[in-house]
C-alpha cells in the first residue's frame, strides 16, 4: 500500500474577528485552539484552506 502524504500545521493567531469563511476552514482543518496541531491529508481542498487562512497558520512538518 502507498502511503499518504499528510501535512502537520498548528494554529497561532486567533480566529476570532476573522471573517466567517476564515473561521470555517480553521475549523475545517480540524483546529480548535491556539498552538494546537494537526495532521492533515495532503489534498488540494486542504491545500486551498491552509493557504486561505495562512496569517493564522504555521506549518510544522511535511
């Protein structure tokens, strides 16, 4: 079986005050709260939210 590219990102700025959309694919990507991370599949669906709301973001591992 192939392995699954996966992208880690971790949330450091604050969604609130954002505009709605922003809000939703922070939530989207599965973020809760500030210095929390994930691991995401590397799509270009996730690709397009992370790089959406990428002031907020930092990636932290391919």
């Amino acid at each position: 079986m192939s392995e699954v590219a996966k992208i880690k990102v971790m949330l450091v700025k604050s969604p609130a005050h954002r505009l709605q959309a922003h809000k939703a694919c922070v939530r989207g990507l599965g973020l809760r709260r500030i210095n929390h991370v994930v691991e995401v599949i590397d799509t270009p669906e996730n690709r397009g939210m992370i790089n959406k709301v990428h002031y907020l973001l930092k990636v932290v591992g391919a």
